[in-house]
C-alpha cells in the first residue's frame, strides 16, 4: 500500500517538501531531484491556483498567506490518510505504520533510545521519525500535528495537549569528581555562582527555573558561557571548565562512569523539572502511536519508580 504523500499531486508534495526546508536548493536535496523540477511543479501549481503560495526574498522562500493556508489543509489531508492507512494496517496486526516523535535534547540521549529499541525490537515493521527540538518547539509540533507523542519539560502551555505522563526530576548542578563542589551533598545557586558556570540560554525550560531563583536571591549571574545546548553544557563541565545545571536525564551515561557528579540543589522554593510525555488529540484513531504512546508511558512508570525518599545523583 502506498504511503500517506502519494495521495497528494508532485506540485503540492514538493510545495509542502520547500515549506518545510525554506528554500528549492535545500527541498531538492532532500527529494534527491533537480531544483529545477521542484521550481517547475511549484509555478505550475501556482499558476493553476491563482496566487502566489511563497514570498520570494533573493533564494530563500516564505510562506505567503495563501501558502500558510494550503499547508495547513495539505498537512489535515495527510494526517487524516495517515490515521486511515494505520487503521487499516492495524486490522493486519500492527505491522506497519509511521510514529512521529518529537523530544528535547536530553531525553533524546539515552532515554529515548531505551524506549525505542524496546519498542522497535516488538514491533520491528513500524516506522519511527524522530525530531530534536527545544522544550516549546516540540508542544508546536505535536499542537501542528507535525509529531505525534512528544518528550519535553515544562511546557509553557497545555493548551491542545494530552498528558500521558508527568515526572518531576530534582535540578542539580554537575561537576568533575574533582571540582571543589564535588565533596558536598547539597549546594546551594549562591556556592555554583562562586565558580565559573555554564547558563541555560533563553529558550530553554532550564531557564526558566533558574532565573527566578537568581532574582530572589539577588544573585549576579555573569556565566562562563550562555549555551542552547544541555549536551554542550555538560560536556564543558565533564572537561572541568564550568559548573552546569540540569537534571539526572541526558547525562546517565556520565554519572554512571563518574564523568560527573549531580549535586542537587538545595536553595528553597526551587522547583523540579517536569518532564511531560505530551500526546496529540484524536490519537486513538492512529495505532501505531497509540501503542507506542502506551509502550512510552508504561516504560517511564517503571524506570522512575524510586522510593520517595531515594535522591536521584551521581555515584
């Protein structure tokens, strides 16, 4: 059976395929087809409509008001053959199909990879797409349908959400086994900032969290580095450059090894960070997600059901 995109017409395929990448050149690089093709279908589709789906800006392509509107109905019209096709593949068993998944960086490190394996190893004939995307972007995607389940940390609204699963996650700083810090089983914000200190750029949910904490305090945060990247971070803190800041997940592999050590923080009203298995609605009529939404959930209740009074740091 063929899949959800060939339903649509080369011109819509290849206009959705520029939407996405902003530009020709890239769409044809993705497709593997000529630029000029790609040019080709998206003049004829235009001139076929009556109005212009991009505004043009040198090479680079933006969407015009007709273009955000076509995508828009192009995207409704796939997710609904998508659900139509998974339905059907269901009635054979669940042996095919498509998830998207969208998570941020940490839990794509070794969390994520943990649940697809165990998930990919009982239903090898699924297909799984996985995008890496800031905390806010990847509730966008699964609002915009673009993704399906998504992996991320205190989203800044639930609005268009399904919440499978919620779990609070101490925020700790982490450091070598050698920095000064390391012999303490608590720190404070005010002890990190006494050191050099990677900081959460803003975007990022981290940031959000300890900001509020500085301020109180009226702490001056003046970091080594401001960085995007909690995978960037933790790394300049394993060389033993910086302090950095998160949780336990994204660096499993780091404490196991005793690359780093994760000291909880101990200033007051500091809260957890949340992470969130989010779902998009309507996602019984998709099987394939569903079972993955289920397999997802299932696995997160098992590996943090800790004793209450256990602290989750680095050995």
């Amino acid at each position: 059976m063929q899949k959800s995109d060939d339903f649509l017409a080369a011109g819509c395929r290849y206009f959705l395929l520029v939407a996405e990448a902003g530009s020709v050149r890239a769409a044809a690089r993705q497709a593997n087809t000529a630029a000029s093709a790609i040019s080709r279908q998206i003049a004829l589709l235009e001139a076929s409509l009556g109005i212009a789906l991009f505004e043009r800006s040198g090479r680079t392509l933006r969407l015009a008001p007709a273009g955000e509107e076509l995508r828009r109905a192009l995207t409704s019209s796939a997710l609904l053959h998508e659900q139509a096709l998974d339905r059907l593949n269901a009635l054979r068993g669940l042996k095919s199909g498509k998830v998207r998944i969208a998570t941020v960086e940490s839990v794509s490190g070794a969390l994520l990879p943990r649940i697809l394996d165990d998930f990919a190893t009982r239903h090898p004939g699924l297909q799984l797409a996985v995008t890496v995307a800031g905390s806010d972007a990847v509730t966008e995607l699964v609002r915009d349908n673009a993704a399906d389940v998504g992996f991320t940390f205190n989203p800044t609204s639930f609005e268009g959400l399904g919440i499978a699963h919620t779990q609070d996650m101490p925020l700790g700083a982490i450091v070598t086994p050698q920095h000064p810090l390391a012999k303490l089983a608590r720190v404070t914000l005010k002890d990190c900032l006494a050191h050099p200190v990677a900081w959460p750029a803003r975007g990022l949910s981290l940031r959000s969290l300890l900001d509020p904490v500085a301020r109180r305090q009226k702490l001056l945060v003046k970091p080594a580095i401001e960085c995007n990247s909690l995978r960037v971070m933790a790394s300049l803190a394993a060389r033993g450059l910086c302090v950095a800041f998160q949780t336990p997940i994204g660096i499993e592999q780091e404490l196991s090894d005793r690359r780093l050590r994760f000291i909880p923080l101990a200033d007051r009203n500091i809260p957890p960070d949340r992470m969130m298995l989010v779902h998009r609605p309507g996602l019984d009529g998709h099987a394939a997600a569903t079972a993955f939404l289920e397999h997802a959930r299932s696995r997160m209740e098992k590996l943090f059901a800790v004793p209450k009074n256990r602290t989750v740091r680095g050995k």
